[in-house]
C-alpha cells in the first residue's frame, strides 16, 4: 500500500484547524520542511519547530494561526494538485493562478519548493504541488 506523505501533511493541518487546535505535530521530511517554510514566510501559520526524534525521521510542530476577534483559521483552503497516481506539472508560461493572486500556490521546481510568485520572477516550471488561500 502506497501513501501520500504530502497529502497526509496537509490533511493534518485541515483537520487541526477545523478541530480548534492551536498546535500539529507532523512527521518530518524535507518537502514538508520546505513547505512550512513557505507557509510561515506567508503568513499563513504562526510559527514552527522542527524536533529531532529517536528515529531519525524528526517531528514538525506548527502553531496554527486564528483571526483574534472571529477565531477562523487563516488558511480557507488546502488543496492538494498533484498526486502520485497523477502528476500536475506547469511550465514557465502556464503557472497557475491561486484567486487571481491571493493565494499561492506551492510548486517542486529545479530551484527548490518555491511559491508560483516566485517561480513566475525566476522564470521555471515544475510540479505543482498544492494550493492554499
């Protein structure tokens, strides 16, 4: 049985948000390190911290990010594109446009996990891995 690590990331996160939770704890990786890189750097999470564990692989702790008066989680949406049964890649000229801009969509490129702004300023394509606003 085959498993999406990247989905079950996001899934954690959506869940945690939903349940009212102030902080997720999610298994290690570099794609994942990169993309709560990204989504710190954005403003979508509080803050995070990467943990060593007695197994190699490490632990994520994100402490997710509420509007202070409404209690509703910033992040509206996270929606995984790409998936391992089908493969969503967009050249320099094709990137996708999250809300015509309000969001960010995250891609895998030859210059590292970069948001679509980026990619667009850099001029490359690349996987397209999830969207968020």
């Amino acid at each position: 049985m085959f498993t999406d690590p990247i989905a079950d990331y996001l899934t954690r996160v959506r869940n945690a948000q939903m349940a009212g939770h102030k902080v997720v704890d999610v298994p290690a990786s570099n794609m994942k390190k990169a993309i709560t890189e990204i989504l710190f750097d954005k403003g979508y999470i509080l803050n995070y911290k990467f943990e060593k564990t007695t197994s190699n692989q490490g632990n994520i702790k994100i402490a997710l990010k509420y509007n202070s008066q409404t209690k509703v989680p910033t992040i509206k949406k996270l929606i995984r594109i790409s998936k391992p049964g089908l493969r969503k890649y967009a050249d320099a000229n094709n990137l996708p446009r999250v809300i015509n801009g309000l969001g960010i969509a995250i891609l895998s490129t030859s210059k590292g996990v970069i948001t679509d702004k980026e990619a667009r300023d850099l001029h490359v394509g690349g996987e397209v891995i999830c969207h968020i606003y």
